[in-house]
C-alpha cells in the first residue's frame, strides 16, 4: 500500500513540462490512480492530495489528464459528501468535455450528476438523464463511463424496488469493471458490493454472503477500510438472516473495529494536517 506521506511528496513535488510529451502525461495519470488508491484507506488525506495535484496540473495539462483527474476528485467529493463541491467539479468536467466535443467526457459528467439525483432520491430524473448519457457512452465505447453508468443505473433501479433490472446493472456493471486498464480492482470491488446488496433485497442471503466473501478478500488486498466496514455490517446482516446469530456478532464486531480504525486515522491526519499549518 502507498504510504500517504510518500504521495504528499510526490504531489507537492510535481512540476510537469507538458511539452515533455508522453512521459509528462503518463507520470500524472499514475500519481492520480495512486492518489485514488489512497482513498480505499483514508478518503480525507486522498482528497486533499488530489486538489493539491489539481493545482500544481494547471490549465496546461493535456485533457486526458484533466479528464481523469476530475473524475477522480468527484469520485472522492462523492464519497467524502461534498455535493456542491463535486456539483462544480462535474460542471467543470462537462465544459472541457464539450470543449474537445468527447462523448466519453460527457457521458462520464451526465452520470455523475445523475449519482447526486439519485443520492437526493431523485430517481425518475435519474433516470431520465442516465438515459441521455447512454447513446454517447456506447459511442465511446469506454469501460470506466459504462461502468459508472451501469452502477448509477443500478443504484437507482435498486431504491426503485426494480430488483431484477438491478441485478442485470450491476452485472453488467462488473463486467465493465474487469475491462478497465486503470483502477479495475477498485471498480470490481464496488460492482461487488452493490450486487451484494441487490441479493440480499431479493431474499438470497446466501447468494449475498457469498459475494461479500469475494468482496471482502479484494477489500483487504486493496486495505480498503471504507468497503470492508460496509461488507462486514452487511455481512451481519444476512447471517443474522440465516439464524446464524454468533456469526452474525463476529461481523458486527469486525465492522465496528475497521471503523474505529477509519476514526483514528482520520484524527491522526487531521491533527497532522493542524501541525502543517501551524508551523507554516
């Protein structure tokens, strides 16, 4: 795993020569995909890495990277709760996206803001606009773009009680996932996760459990504090589903500690963050 103090030195430390071509571009896209990989730990810390790159990237950077960059900082604006600020990242997405006329770039952003629609229980609009990015996210033919389109796709169906066109997002949004060449593990990880859910609304606890234990050994080779909390409370769920109430227990406490975890790292990095300041 990436220590979070070898990424802040590498990210305060970028100084890129974008005429320097390829090699320019490609030491940016790996400092995003370490950054995003950072997140699985510690969201916070990955967060402010990642604006802290935006800044040093500048209006110069090749548009992939841009591109990349700010689907990255929405992704982590999402999971961190920040709406407006991943509101104004995604608005920014889109205006470069329709700049370099990429359906790619649009869909991704026409996406993202149905995610926070269907966060706000905003499900047929959600819908609908998940409906406008699909022509252009199959033009593209990008596996990351289809692969958030069918998780948003699926999300929504789920909250919709639609279970069985549920069931066939998320797989197809795995599917997507293992076609990727950046991040697919990461990406496998959350298809897995949403499909558990789905089986456990379709009464298959069995089904479900089964799918956590996929999803849990891919959490733990990425150290992903974030997921397995989730999929050990869910866990719980299902065993206690099952009558299975000693198991059920182990998961719960299990879930209760990787969050204690999570809180003390957060704490940790925030009173560093506090020290950084005060010594500035």
């Amino acid at each position: 795993m990436l220590k979070a103090s070898w990424l802040l030195v590498g990210v305060l430390a970028v100084s890129l020569v974008w005429h320097g071509g390829a090699a320019a571009q490609s030491d940016a896209l790996e400092r995003i995909d370490a950054i995003y990989l950072l997140s699985e730990k510690d969201n916070t810390a990955a967060l402010e890495q990642m604006r802290q790159l935006g800044d040093s990237l500048g209006s110069k950077a090749p548009y992939a990277v841009r591109r990349a960059y700010l689907a990255k900082r929405i992704e982590l604006e999402l999971d961190s709760a920040q709406t407006d600020a991943a509101r104004a990242s995604i608005a920014t997405l889109l205006h470069l996206a329709q700049a370099q006329k990429d359906d790619a770039g649009i869909a991704l952003a026409t996406v993202l803001d149905a995610y926070i629609l269907v966060s706000a229980a905003k499900l047929e609009a959600a819908l609908l606009k998940l409906g406008e990015a699909l022509p252009l996210a199959q033009r593209a033919a990008d596996p990351e773009v289809l692969w958030q389109h069918y998780r948003v796709q699926g999300l929504a169906q789920l909250a919709l009680g639609q279970f069985a066109q549920a069931l066939e997002s998320f797989l197809q949004c795995q599917r997507y996932a293992d076609q990727q060449t950046h991040n697919a593990p990461q990406s496998r990880l959350r298809a897995l996760g949403e499909l558990s859910k789905v089986y456990a609304a379709m009464k298959n606890p069995q089904k479900s459990l089964a799918v956590i234990d996929e999803a849990l050994v891919l959490a733990k080779q990425l150290d992903s504090n974030k997921m397995q909390a989730t999929l050990y409370l869910n866990q719980g769920n299902e065993f206690a589903i099952l009558g299975r109430s000693k198991d059920s227990i182990r998961a719960y406490e299990r879930a209760l500690k990787v969050s204690r975890d999570s809180v003390g790292a957060f704490r940790g990095h925030t009173a560093q963050q506090h020290r950084r300041q005060q010594s500035a």
